[in-house]
C-alpha cells in the first residue's frame, strides 16, 4: 500500500465550459490504478480503474472508436 496522494490534472483540450475530468496518473507505477474525477465536483468519490483498463480507454478513444454526441 501507498501513502502517495493523488496528482490531479486536466487535459489541456478541457476548455470546454466546465464538462472535465481530472486524472491522477501517478499512482500507476505504486498502485497500477488510475483514479479519475469530476473537476466540477472535486471532493467526491473518484472512480479508480486498472492502469490496463484507463490504457485501453484512452487508445479507443483516440481511435475514435466512440461515438460523439
């Protein structure tokens, strides 16, 4: 287990009124997770996914594998 706090950012494409998530991809090395957040909302519960899974994530959606609204 680690003591090491989350190291919160935003991407620098979040300038989009406020619709953001924060990362804290420090903690994949110690951890293997990377906890994710609403930047709106800072002090709520983060989702925690496994470095694996947050890899995978972020390769679709820069594929463009999901949809747009």
């Amino acid at each position: 287990m680690t003591t090491e706090s989350p190291r919160w950012f935003k991407s620098s494409y979040s300038e989009n009124g406020g619709q953001c998530i924060e990362v804290a991809a420090n903690l994949v090395a110690s951890c293997g997770v990377v906890p994710v957040r609403d930047s709106k909302v800072p002090h709520a519960t983060a989702l925690t996914f496994k470095a694996s899974a947050w890899s995978s994530f972020v390769t679709g959606v820069k594929g463009e594998q999901f949809p747009t609204l």
